[in-house]
C-alpha cells in the first residue's frame, strides 16, 4: 500500500522534470515568461523551465515567406490593374516580435498589403511594367522600416504578376504593333537613303570618268555570257570601240 503513493510522487516527478526541460534548434529562439513577466530569451539548445511559473513562446529565426494576395489598384494614371506580391522577412529580434505586436504574421500581412496598394497607386502604368525593380526597392523600405520596432527585417519585396483589363492589353498591343511597324519603315527608309547615297557617289565618278561605265559594261556582259550558255545580242556603244578604231596620228 505504501508503493502506490510513492509511485505515484515518482511519476509525478518525472512528469515535472520532463515539462521543465527544454531543447531548441539552432534556428528557434524561445521568449520566457515568469509569472506573466518577460525574463528574457532562451536557446539554442537546452535550458530549464520552472514548472507551472514559467511560460514561453518559440519564435523561428528563419527566413520566412509572406504571399501578398492580388489588390485592386488604379495607377496614377488612372489605371485599374491587379498586384500580387511576395515578402521575404526574418525575426531578428524575438523579444519586439512577441512583445511589441500582437500577431507579428498577421501584422507584417496586413502592412504589406496597404504597402502594396498606396506605393503601386502612386506609380504609373508605365514605371510598373518597365521599372518593376524600383517598385520592389520602394516597397521593401518602407515595409522594412515600419516593422522594424517588431524586430523585423525585410529581407526583400517581389512584384509577381500584374493583372492589366482585357482593353488595356489589346491597347497595349496595337501599340506595340504600331511600334514595330514605325520601326521598319524607319530602317526601310535608312537603307534607302544608304543606297541613294551610294548610286550618287557612283554616278559622280561615272561622271569624271566615262571610261568607268565601259568596264562595268564589259563586266555585265561576262556575268550574263557565264551564266547563260545561249547567244545574246547587246547593243555596243560606239565610244567604246572608239579607242581600237581610232587612227594613229
């Protein structure tokens, strides 16, 4: 009879001690409260806990990864588009996260969310298409800087996907369409002029040497005898006979 009262105090015990040991990971950190009051931060590794008095909340030290979900924007330029985002962070200091705010995910959810809307409004259509890494700059500062009494840090913000209206997009392309066309009718123009440039350079020397258009013509009629195996007649001009029939003076 005697036994069974000791047993159980030695289980008891055990339970005790069992409740009062505690092991964390490298990346963990623990924050310790006495009686409702902070006492500091414990881990990694092992540490002890007085059983019943003492209370703790584990924090990850790991980089963690927010998804922004898709906000209704309209641009500057009074552009309505859809903006999804994706936030790097870590705790840095688990003490502010657990103390300072209530829900240190939540909050940081939320800021990155009115964030997201207030810096992408202040942008126009244009910026957030071409400059999509001044906006994820922007957006990572600000957000940085207002978690930062949390014991937060922003590691990094990343623009995924902006949603543009259906009208938008058939604008944006015939835009572009109208780009490309400007283009090639700009290069067609260029190598026009180039090929004008060069015909006028050459009938400038035709011009002050006529002896010049006799050899090309020479060399036309080479090109067409080796190309083509039947008899052609062409037309001689008389001035390029007259240096063989010319008479000695």
């Amino acid at each position: 009879m005697l036994g069974l009262p000791f047993g159980i105090i030695a289980v008891l015990v055990i339970m005790t001690l069992a409740s009062a040991i505690r092991v964390l990971r490298e990346y963990e950190r623990a924050v310790v409260f006495r009686l409702g009051r902070f006492v500091g931060v414990r881990g990694p590794g092992l540490f002890l806990l007085i059983p019943i008095i003492d209370r703790m909340v584990k924090v990850s030290l790991r980089t963690l990864v927010l998804d922004v979900p898709p906000q209704d924007v309209i641009t500057r330029d009074n552009v309505s588009v859809k903006v999804n985002a994706v936030v790097y962070f870590r705790v840095f200091e688990p003490d502010k996260a657990i103390l300072e705010v209530e829900n240190y995910l939540y909050a940081t959810s939320q800021l990155s969310q009115t964030t997201l809307r207030s810096t992408v409004g202040a942008a126009e259509l244009d910026d957030l298409l071409a400059e999509r890494d001044k906006i994820n700059h922007a957006l990572q500062e600000i957000i940085d800087r207002r978690t930062d009494p949390w014991g937060i840090k922003v590691i990094a913000v990343e623009v995924k996907d902006v949603d543009l209206p259906t009208e938008m997009q058939r604008a944006m392309a015939r835009q572009a369409e109208a780009e490309r066309e400007r283009r090639a009718k700009v290069i067609n123009a260029e190598g026009e002029f180039q090929a004008a440039q060069r015909l006028a350079d050459a009938a400038a020397i035709i011009g002050d040497h006529p002896m010049a258009l006799q050899l090309r013509f020479l060399q036309t009629l080479t090109e067409v005898a080796t190309e083509r195996n039947s008899t052609t007649i062409f037309p001689v001009p008389i001035d390029l006979l007259t240096p063989f029939i010319r008479k000695p003076g």
